[in-house]
C-alpha cells in the first residue's frame, strides 16, 4: 500500500473549516483506493504568529519540505496589516513559495455546465471555457531587489523592483509549453513589452523558446489587452504563460468566469520536491465560523494534489466527479446561490460530497 505524508495548513479565517472538510473526503477516498495518507498538521499565517511571532515558523517550513505534499487552506487577516511586513501572514505564503523552490503556479478555469448560471458572463460567452494559467511564482517584483521606503527631501518614497533573469523565464515558458502539448496547443504569453524591459526580455526568451515546440501556436498580448480579452471571448484561450504579477492578477479575473472565486484549485511546483495545493481564493475573515464558506475549491485542490503531486488520478477523479454531481443536483453554498437552488453550508456542502463518494 502507498503510504503519503501529507502537511496541512489552514492558515487563517475559513482555512480550518475547509480544511475539516477536505481531510474527510481525502480520508474516505484513500481508503477506498487503497492508499494511506499521513496527515500532519503546522502553523502559518495568523496563528504562527500568535504563537511564535513568526508566519512561517522554521519547523513549518522544514515539515513541509519532508512531506510528499502539502495542502493549505488559505492566508490573510487585516487584522494584521498593522505589522511590519515581514511579520503578516502573507509574508509567511511568500517565503513558503521561496522555501520550498516553489516555480511554477498552475491554475485550472473550465466552466461547469451545472455553474453556468452562476457566472456574471452571458453563458454564449463562458460555455466553451476551459483554460489554463501558467504563473512565474518566484521572481518578479514580489521577489526582486532593492526595494524598500526611504525619505528624499522630506518626502518618503517606496520603490520596488521587477526583474527576471533568461533562467527563470525558460524555467517557466517550458512548464507552459509542455502543458500546451496535451492540450489544445496554444500558448498565449502576456506581458507588457510596450514599456517594461523585464518584458522585453521575456518575450524574447519564449520566442527563442517556442523554436523547440513547432506545433505550438504562440502569441502574445499586452497585459491589459489581455485581461479586456479575457472577459470579451475567454473561450479563445488555452495556456496563458505570464509573470508574477500579471498572473496574480489574470489568474483571479479568471477565476471568476466560473462565477465564483470559491471554485478553483491551484497548484504549485518546483522541480523536484513536494508540491504545494490550495484553492485560488482568499481567508474570507468576515465570514469565519458562521459555515458559509464555499469548501469546494479545497476540495478540488485536494484533487488536483491527488492527481499531480501523488499521481493517484482514480481517487482524484472520483472526488471530481462527486462534485459535479452535487452540483448537477442543485445544492449551493451562498456564494453560488441561484433561484431553484438548495443552500448549504460548508459543513453540509462536504457532507453531501462525502455521499455521493460512498
């Protein structure tokens, strides 16, 4: 039997609900397909620094990096946005990326026929989406240096820097590529080489690129093009390569042509190592502990965990499938509500999940 140890983090706001209900169906599918999943839960995000005074303790990071993956919750309260810097919660997801050589960000959007409904887009508009972002994670301006705030003649000034070296953009231009050879064969690449020299160099890199994948079809498209087109034809994607900043910013506009943010898994990837999951979306503080979270992208990164990082694509299919079917059958959390609909809570929504698995 394969035996997996797997590192939980809920981190903040609904992160433990979801969390609860996740390891539920995990456990459940694991024992039906014959596998074992060790799970072993640390710190990040608020409760590290209650605890240690740290987001990302040294023993978190070290527990991850000895587990065969690691599923979190989600990261963020502005109760702490009075901090320094490096002590908040998202500093602590930052250096957990950087930790773990953490590359390549990877975030599935194909639209649902049961959720067409719930989308803010006509559904002529969003019935044929099924696309992918493909995020450079560990480089551009959330990485890059100098940066800081000094005072110039009595004025403060903040200042960072984007940059990227040709290595970090091969690195993840052939994530891109590969992940285009199973799909439909196009890689739009966004950057915003009219006014940045960082950009002007990436796309140089994924042309150079692009010679070794003759079968791909390669464009490109300034970053605010690129999100018009998204929400004017997004069925006219299939791979969307991008840099950290752009890609935090198209991969959530993506996300929601589902209808809800609370939909969509995530995974990140190093070149060797564990892989870390978690859905798209945020803590959503104002709503913990009340069972209103939409615990189903957690439940879709645990399955995205299960196929990618375990290779354990059965399991990983059934939940995917017990989702849908939930769904198809009308049952919603608050965040997908739809007249004729069922509303359920978090806990309920992965207790209707956990029966169809069974």
């Amino acid at each position: 039997m394969n035996q997996y140890k797997i590192a939980l983090l809920p981190g903040d706001g609904i992160g433990p609900e979801i969390t609860y209900v996740t390891k539920e169906i995990l456990q459940l599918v694991s024992k039906q397909n014959s596998f074992d999943l060790q799970f072993n839960e640390y710190l990040i995000g608020g409760p590290a620094i209650e605890k240690t005074g740290s987001p990302l303790p040294e023993a978190t990071l070290n527990s991850c990096r000895e587990s065969d993956a690691v599923l979190m919750a989600a990261i963020g309260n502005p109760i702490y946005d009075d901090l320094p810097r490096d002590k908040r919660p998202e500093t602590g997801l930052l250096k957990l990326r950087s930790g773990l050589k953490l590359f390549a960000n990877i975030r599935p959007v194909k639209i649902l026929p049961s959720l067409i409904e719930a989308s803010s887009l006509k559904p002529k508009i969003i019935k044929d989406v099924d696309l992918m972002v493909v995020r450079e994670l560990t480089g551009g301006i959330y990485f890059g240096e100098p940066k800081g705030r000094i005072n110039i003649n009595d004025q403060e000034k903040a200042f960072n820097t984007m940059s990227y070296t040709s290595k970090e953009i091969d690195a993840i231009a052939k994530i891109a590529f590969e992940l285009a050879k199973d799909r439909r064969k196009k890689i739009c690449s966004v950057d915003k080489a009219n006014v940045l020299d960082v950009s002007q160099l990436w796309r140089e890199r994924v042309n150079l690129l692009s010679n070794d994948y003759k079968d791909i079809e390669l464009n490109h498209l300034y970053v605010d093009n690129a999100a018009m087109q998204l929400v004017r034809e997004p069925s006219q994607f299939d791979v969307i390569l991008t840099g950290n900043l752009f890609g935090d910013i198209i991969s959530d506009e993506a996300a929601m042509l589902t209808g809800s943010i609370g939909m969509l898994p995530s995974a990140s990837l190093s070149t060797n190592g564990p892989g870390l999951f978690e859905p798209v979306h945020g803590s959503a503080p104002d709503i913990a502990g009340e069972n209103k979270a939409n615990p189903i992208a957690m439940i879709l990164s645990a399955a995205m965990m299960l196929k990618v990082g375990l290779n354990e694509t059965s399991a990983a299919q059934k939940i995917e499938e017990a989702v849908e079917k939930v769904l198809s059958e009308g049952f919603r959390t608050i965040d997908l509500m739809s007249e004729g609909k069922t509303q359920l809570g978090c806990k309920e929504m992965g207790e209707k999940i956990l029966k169809f698995l069974k």
